[in-house]
C-alpha cells in the first residue's frame, strides 16, 4: 500500500514531468508557429513601417534592432545585478526586480513592430546564409521569450533554466541584430556577411 508520501512524490514528479513538457513544446511550437506563417506569406517588400516605406523602413527597423539590443543587454546587467553576478555591487535593491520584469515585458512589445515588418516584407528567406540565419533567429526568439515565461512561472523547473533562457533571449537578439540591423546600417555588409 502506498503511503500518502509517496503518492504526494508521485504528484510532485507528474507535475515536473508536465512543467518540463511544456516548457518545451510550446516555445517550440511557437517557432515553428511562426516559421510556418513566414513561409507562406507573399513577400512585400515596400511594407511600411511607422510611415516609412523601401529603404527607409529598412533604415528605421535596423535603428530599432539597435535600441532592442540595448534593452536586452540592460536587461542582462539587472539580471546579473540581482542574482549578484556584477562584481563591485551590493545586493540588488527590490525595485530592480520589479524594473527588470517590467523591462523585459517593454522589451517583448518593442521588438513586436520590428517582427511583424519582418514577417510582412519579407516572410522566410532562405537565398543566402544571412536571411537564412536571420529568419531562424526570428523564430527562435519568440520561442525563447514562450520559455522564460514558462521557467519564470514554474516552480517545477530547474533553477539553472532561467539564467539559461535569458542568455538565449540576449544571444539571440544580439544574433539577430547581427544579421539585420548591422547589416543595414553597414550598407549591406557585415563581418562574414558581403551581400543578401
């Protein structure tokens, strides 16, 4: 006969298990989600952006890209504030928590104009290694964005997650600025990247 442990053991495992099976499935379902509505939308490439169309689209979304990449890289100074990773700092003061959180929620709705342009202008494109790594980018991030959702409401998960999922949400911000915004500002180059 089971004990009432065992089975509150058995419980605690069923919801781990489930935690991690969702902290999979669905940021991998929400790249593949939009990988799928990148491929079959028709390109147009005079999308607009903000009022702005052709080039100057290009040139005001690569200025975003920019900013989107400060915000992540002052995101990673909170988190590594508060987790006492800064050297020369006191502990975090509560308030930096609650900035982080609110940075990162600012940081998601941010990049949303520059994704849907994206997406709009030119869906998936797979002609050179720039736009192909670029595009898989894209789809990655807001996968990661659905995992550190996940990790950061469960209690179920292993605590080394979040570190690890925020390092993916910077890293791939940072990748995709690279391939983009970079690129754009750099009259179409980029270290390890000429043209496309």
């Amino acid at each position: 006969m089971r004990s009432r442990h065992d089975e509150e053991a058995g419980g605690s495992r069923t919801t781990r298990n489930g935690s991690a099976l969702l902290g999979v499935l669905v940021p991998v379902a929400v790249g593949v989600g939009i990988y799928l509505l990148g491929t079959h939308s028709t390109p147009n490439y005079d999308y607009g952006l903000f009022g702005e169309h052709g080039s100057a689209a290009v040139d005001l979304k690569a200025q975003l890209g920019t900013a989107l990449l400060g915000l992540a890289l002052i995101q990673l100074g909170l988190a590594l504030w508060m987790y006492g990773r800064l050297p020369g700092t006191r502990r975090a003061p509560r308030p930096v928590r609650s900035g982080h959180r609110t940075l990162g929620f600012l940081t998601l709705l941010f990049s949303l104009p520059i994704a849907y342009h994206c997406l709009s202008a030119y869906g998936i494109e797979t002609a050179s290694p720039r736009t192909t790594l670029h595009s898989f980018a894209g789809c990655a991030l807001y996968g990661a964005f659905a995992a550190k959702v996940i990790v950061v409401r469960s209690r179920y998960l292993p605590g080394w997650l979040l570190p690890a999922t925020g390092s993916l949400l910077v890293l791939g911000i940072a990748l995709l600025w690279y391939t983009g915004a970079l690129w754009a500002l750099n009259a179409g180059s980029a270290p390890g990247f000429s043209s496309g």
